[in-house]
C-alpha cells in the first residue's frame, strides 16, 4: 500500500508576477541620502566670499527723537552725548526710555571692529530691545 505524494507539496504555484513592491530598500536608500544631505549642507555655506554692494538710499530723519548709541573707531559707546563704555550692559537696562520704546539705533565708524558693534548689539538685544537699527551715511551718487 504505498500512498501518493503529490508535486509541489500540494501547493499550487502563481504563474503571474509579485502585486507588490518591497519598498523597504528604497526607505534604506532615502534615509542615507537624508543623513548625506543633513551632513553636507552646513559645510556648503562657509567660505563663500561676499561683497556687499554699495547702494544708494535716501538719508535718515535726523530728529532728537530717536534713542542713538554711537560707537567710535576706538571703540568707545556713547549713549547720545553720554559715554557708557565701561558700562554698556548696565546703561542700557537702566535706562527709562529704552525700556519703554524698545526701540535703539546704532552709529557705528566704518572703522569700528565687527566685535565692538556685536557687543553693542548683544547688549541692547539683553536690555529688552525690539527694533534695532543701524545708521549709515548715504552713498552720494555723482
């Protein structure tokens, strides 16, 4: 008595293709492109030399009624006709109007170090100021 085994282990077999895309490669693929691209942009953006472009613009009202910290090429800070270099922070927190307007503008030597405004800036940043402005001469076209 011998019994039959059928083919195929009584499986029947598809003739057609797979319905369905295995899609778990791509995934892999896309996520290593995103860490290359996460990796790569931030070193794209250091080294490129910039020259600023000289404009034309209409000067500034020159009225009294706006708070100015003026910053000289020694890098010394006033605050209107008042210096306040040694104490920039402190003046600038302390004073009443600046706290109320929340409004600064800054005058600045062009030979000034780019440190000395930054401190400046930083400074009126952590007196509470809103609108910080910078006041430049205005490029005479002849």
């Amino acid at each position: 008595m011998g019994m039959g085994v059928a083919a195929g282990g009584g499986r029947r077999r598809r003739l057609g293709g797979m319905n369905e895309i295995n899609v778990t490669p791509l995934i892999d693929v896309m996520l290593v492109l995103l860490v290359i691209f996460m990796v790569t942009a931030p070193l794209l953006t250091t080294g490129v030399h910039v020259d600023l472009p000289k404009v034309k613009s209409a000067p500034m009202q020159t009225d009294d009624s706006k708070l100015l910290v003026i910053v000289t090429s020694d890098e010394h800070v006033y605050l209107g006709k008042d210096e306040i270099t040694g104490a920039v922070d402190d003046r600038l927190k302390n004073n009443a109007r600046l706290q109320t307007e929340k409004e600064l503008y800054i005058q600045a030597d062009e030979n000034v170090k780019y440190g000395a405004v930054l401190r400046v800036m930083a400074a009126a940043r952590g007196a509470g100021v809103e609108k910080l402005g910078m006041v430049t001469d205005p490029l005479v076209v002849k």
